[in-house]
C-alpha cells in the first residue's frame, strides 16, 4: 500500500477526468477517506462492499484498516488504475466491474459477514439505499455518502420538513444517524451541495415482506398528497374506513404520522386485502 502514488498523480498518469454522467465527484484528501473508514467502525469478521471506487482513495483507507474489501464499479475507465491498487492489496480487493443497481450482493458476499461503505454516486444512491433496505442481502451496516438534504430525508422524524416516505422506511427497517458533514469543497469537481455520511444499522428482526410492500404502498398515497388529509390522500387504499381499522384520526395529515401509524395503515390495509 505504502508505494502507491498520490490519487491526484494516479488520476493523471491514467488520464482520467470526472464524468458527470456517472455522478463522480472523488475524494482525493486520505484524511477524510480514513475518517469515513473509521466511522464506518469496521470489525475483523466483515468484509466490506464498496461501490464506485473510482480512484481508490475511499477503497485505500478502507485496505488500511486491514479488511477485505469487494469493490464495484460501473465506469469501466478506472479499471488499470484499480487493478494497480489491487496489486498492492496482498488479495484482499477484488474488483467488479457492473453496476450495482444489477448486480446480487448475496451473491457476490458468498454468505460472508458484510458492511457496506461508499462515497454513493448522486444520480443512484437513494434507489441503491431502498434496495438495501428492502431487499435480501443483509449487511451489518452501511455507511454511506449522500447529498446532506438526502441524508436529512433519511433521518428524519415526523414534522420535520424532511419527513416522507424515505424517514418511514428507513425507521421500519434500520436505525439512521448523521455521523459527518462533509463541505463541497472537499472533493473533485465539488458539488453544487454540501454531503453528508450517515451510518445505517438494520433492524434485527426485519419486517415481513408483505407489510414492509403496504407500508411501502400507504406512504407512497400520503406523502404523493403530503398536504392533504388522510382521508383524501389514501382514498383509493380505503380512505376513513382505513384510518379508522388503524386507529388513527382520517383528519390527520402524512407528516404528522410516526412510523407506528404508518404500521397501523399497513396491517389495515393487509387485512383489507387478506
Ligand atoms: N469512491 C470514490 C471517491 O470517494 O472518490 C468515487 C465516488 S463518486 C461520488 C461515485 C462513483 O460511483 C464513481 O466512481 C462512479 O463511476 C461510480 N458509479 C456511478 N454509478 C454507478 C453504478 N450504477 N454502479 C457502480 N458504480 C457506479
């Protein structure tokens, strides 16, 4: 590890430049990839998926702290630049090169323990995060790097501005919690935004799969209609009659429901449906 070039020479002597189509903006400063590998509070047992390598300088850190790390990347360009990473990594990094919207994580983590760690690309990291959240593979935890107004829409409450259908289903699946604000200025090209890593633990007794579809299905109607009442936002779900088998006033309105009436709405639905 300790003969690699800095990112920055590595970048140019692999001619590469950022591509805004894939959502690249890198982090060439080692002290804050360390800090967002130390955050990621790793342990012996995992390994680590990182997706968007890129130039390597999260995946450096990430070798650093002596865990494996499954690395994959869409943009096909950074493929030599990695592969010299990789050579310096005693077999620890192996590299895929896909996109992991596709790609089977279960699959690719042959059963191992694993934590997910990634400066995400823009352009897909909440269609990444909801895939995570809701589907098989199981990690650990994931910290992970968005946009902060995403990582706001993460964590927050109900009557936070920021409340809707991404609080919900994050707080019915994982815990969330904003570890590091991270300024524009930090990476290369900078975003037009601040960004923020949130670290994710998910629930240890995950919700089966047909309440976690109504729940998805209630929230989608309420927060479509965030100002309305719930009586009119989930009229087509069964509108008053559905708030009353879940207890909850049809007066209300989405943002004022925590994650306890969302669950009311769904088994309400579930029920309607059974
Ligand atoms: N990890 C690097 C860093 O911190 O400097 C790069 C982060 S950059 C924000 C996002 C990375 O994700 C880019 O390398 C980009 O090519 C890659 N990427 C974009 N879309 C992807 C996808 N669908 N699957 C895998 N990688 C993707």
């Amino acid at each position: 590890m300790e003969s690699l070039p800095p990112l920055r020479d590595s970048l140019a002597a692999h001619g590469l430049i950022a591509n805004k189509g894939f959502g690249q903006h890198f982090l060439l400063d080692l002290n804050i990839t360390r800090k967002i590998a130390k955050l990621a509070d790793l342990t012996p047992d995992l390994t680590v998926l990182e997706i968007g390598p890129g130039p390597g300088g999260l995946t450096r850190a990430l070798l650093e702290t002596g865990t494996r790390v499954i690395a994959v990347e869409k943009d096909i360009r950074f493929k030599p630049l990695l592969e010299d990473l990789a050579a310096t990594a005693d077999g620890r990094l192996t590299l895929v090169f896909d996109d992991a919207l596709k790609v089977d994580e279960t699959h690719l983590l042959q059963g191992r323990p694993a934590a997910i760690v990634s400066n995400l690309p823009y352009n897909v990291g909440t269609a990444l995060l909801i895939k995570w959240l809701t589907g098989p593979f199981r990690p650990e935890s994931l910290t992970l790097m968005f946009q902060r107004e995403v990582v706001d829409r993460i964590t927050a409450g109900e009557n936070d501005e920021a409340y809707g259908r991404l609080a919900v289903l994050t707080a019915a699946t994982a815990s969330a919690r904003k570890v590091m604000d991270v300024p524009a200025q930090a990476f290369t090209p900078p975003p037009k935004v601040t960004s923020a890593v949130v670290r994710l633990v998910p629930s240890s007794s995950p919700l089966p799969e047909d309440l976690l579809d109504a729940l998805q299905k209630v929230t989608a109607a309420a927060f479509g209609q965030r100002r309305k009442m719930l009586r009119s936002s989930l009229k087509v779900l069964g509108g008053e009659n559905l708030c009353q088998s879940a207890g909850l006033s049809a007066d209300r309105r989405a943002e004022t429901v925590d994650l306890d009436g969302f669950l009311s709405l769904a088994r309400a639905l579930l029920a309607r449906t059974a």
